[in-house]
C-alpha cells in the first residue's frame, strides 16, 4: 500500500468495562492505537420511519490501513469527530500488507 494514500489519522477503540463514581458498571471506549489511514466513503441511505417521519441515515465507509493482527469487528473507529462501527475486516488477496474496514457511521446528522 502506497503511503501516500493514508492521509488522514484515525483512532480504533475497543470497549472496556469499568465503574464509575457510583461503583456501576459502565462500557466506555478505550483507545488501542492511531494510525494513518485512507477514508473512502462507499454508499448512503436515506429513510424516513415511523409515524413522525423520523429521518434515518445509513452511511457505509470504507476506511484502509496498513495490515495489523489486534484489530477484531467490535472495534470502532474515530475521525475528527465522526465515530464508525466496524462491520466487516477485509485483508486483500490475503498478503497482509493492508486492512480494509468495511464500517457504518454511527449517528450520522
């Protein structure tokens, strides 16, 4: 993967269980690394549901970094203030020279 194309810092997060003040158990996200990474988004949808026509909006993205071992689906990724869910892990041609994520926006406006 030529460097040139990873442009853009992103971070991935895992989900950790703690406590908070109160001693209940809280999942908050926990950073496991930045890296450099090329954004592309990929398809989006736009819907209205329910009887008050509540707006919903699906965006697919498809975010490349260099190939890493400690990256799994219930991973998230964050962009500047964008969050995404990570989908589907895809290692091209198996040569593990890069990761593809294939991730949804989370909360899209």
């Amino acid at each position: 993967m030529r460097s040139g194309l990873l442009r853009e810092r992103v971070t991935i997060q895992t989900w950790v269980t703690t406590q908070d003040e109160d001693g209940s158990e809280i999942t908050v996200p926990l950073d496991v690394c930045t890296v450099w990474a090329a954004v592309e988004p990929v398809s989006g949808n736009e819907r209205c549901i329910g009887e008050l026509d509540q707006r919903l909006v699906e965006r697919s993205t498809r975010i490349r970094i260099r190939y890493r071992t400690d990256i799994t689906e219930k991973m998230r990724v964050t962009w500047g203030t964008l969050v995404y869910n990570i989908q589907q892990i895809i290692n091209p041609w198996a040569r593990d020279r890069e990761l593809q994520l294939i991730c949804k926006e989370v909360n899209p406006t």
